[in-house]
C-alpha cells in the first residue's frame, strides 16, 4: 500500500471522533496542508518508520516537515490550525503555533545525514528539510489527546 493511501487510512480514522467534518479537496491538501475541518482544519499525521528499512513505524517519534521536497514552506508552516499525531491507541492535538514555537525553541540548526532526534534532515536530491521529534515531546505540547475508537 502507497503512502498517500496508508495516509488517507488515517484521516479516515481519525474522522470517526469528529461529529461534522468537511474533508479538503486535493488541491487543498497539497498547497495548503491541511486535511479535515470542522470550523478548525486539521492536518494528520499518521505513524511513521524511522528509517525506510525498519519494518514496522514507530510510534515514539514523528517526522516534522519545515520545508517540503520542492523547498516551499512544509506543512508545519501551512494552514492548518492543528494536527492531529497517531500512535497506536491515541490522537494527539497540537496546535500548531505551539508546534512552531516548539521547534524555534528545540530544533538544533545542525545538520545530518541520517535520521537524528532535533537535528534538521535533508534526503538526498531532494530540497526538504525535516526533523525528527519523540513523541512525548507532542505530549507535552498538547492541547488534547483522544484514545482511539
């Protein structure tokens, strides 16, 4: 299964604990970065590997995109108001001026070459820029958490 199907997986999941939802056109999606909205967008984000080559995701971290691969602002800059990170039993809501501010305050401007916690990530012939965070982290930064239905 592709990413983009794996993704609209967990949107679909996460709709289920939200009464009246209006879904984003692509279009909206792709130049705006978000996902659902009630009368707050939402843009989520679900489980990811922390390397390709792991066999499983891994629901202690999540990948943060400040610039996505054409090197246009990622979606932690687009015009969602929140987002909403799966682990395997729970959504977590951040909003995303916390999450901004979060990554001002703890993103080391070092960068690497290989999956590293707070450091800032390029993958090869690509121009993104994205970073690694423990899920606690967003925990913290949380303005609620859901358990799953």
């Amino acid at each position: 299964m592709g990413f983009l199907s794996k993704g609209k997986m967990v949107e679909r999941a996460f709709t289920k604990v939200l009464s009246n939802h209006k879904s984003s056109t692509e279009k909206e999606d792709i130049t705006e970065h978000w996902d659902m909205s009630t009368n707050i967008k939402f843009d989520v984000k679900g489980l990811k590997k922390t390397k390709r080559s792991d066999d499983e995701p891994n629901e202690n971290i999540h990948w943060l995109e400040i610039k996505n691969v054409n090197g246009d602002l990622g979606w932690v800059y687009g015009e969602a108001d929140y987002f909403v990170f799966e682990t395997i039993d729970y959504w977590i809501i951040v909003d995303k001026n916390d999450l901004q501010e979060f990554i001002k305050n703890k993103i080391e401007k070092d960068w690497v070459y290989s999956a590293a916690l707070y450091k800032l990530y390029r993958r090869k012939g690509r121009e993104d820029v994205i970073t690694l965070v423990k899920t606690i982290d967003l925990m913290y930064l949380s303005s609620s958490i859901i358990t799953k239905l």
